[in-house]
C-alpha cells in the first residue's frame, strides 16, 4: 500500500478508534506533526516513512483498517505531483491528533 493511501485512511482511523495504536507510536507521530509548518515536505515524507517502519504494528493496523474498509483502500493512485493532497492529509492528521489531546469541555 503506498504512503499516500495510508496517510489518507490515517485521519478516518483516528476518528474511529485510537485504542490499538500503541502510545508511543501516537507520541512519536505527535512529534512528526509539531514540525509540519516548519520542515520541507519531503523531510515530513522520510519521517513518516521512517514512523511506518519503526512502529510497523500501527502501520500493520492501519494496512488492515484499508483492507476492511476497500472503499477507503481503493483510494484513486495520486498524481506524481501528489504533495498538496499529502499535505492536506497530514494537516488533517495533525487536527485531529491535537483534538484528541485537548481535555474535554
């Protein structure tokens, strides 16, 4: 599955379910996405590439969340000049990640 695929599903998981992706690999991506504003696109690229293969069983969940959901999975392949639709979706990603945090009101 390519990174663009799960970083679109990556913010409708969230939505969902949270539960199964370990701490620390929520930290770790909370990380990734404080720096969204002020790093280059293709640094956020190797760092989430780099997030998927050291926490592989919240990329593995993630892979099986697309597989469950084949309408999600079956996401049309982005253009080769894909990097405003991967931004949106980190900064999708990112909203959501610090909705979570917030305590409730």
């Amino acid at each position: 599955m390519k990174l663009e695929q799960l970083l679109f599903i990556f913010p409708i998981y969230l939505q969902e379910q949270t539960q199964d992706i370990p701490p620390d690999a929520l930290q770790a991506l909370d990380q990734i996405l404080a720096n969204l504003d002020e790093q280059p696109e293709e640094e956020t690229r190797k760092r989430i590439i780099q997030w998927m293969k050291t926490h592989t069983q919240a990329r593995d969940i993630l892979i099986r969340f697309a597989d469950k959901n084949r309408e999600l999975s079956n996401v049309p392949r982005p253009p080769e000049n894909a990097e405003a639709t991967t931004r949106q979706n980190l900064l999708e990603l990112q909203k959501i990640r610090k909705q979570q945090q917030e305590p409730p009101k």
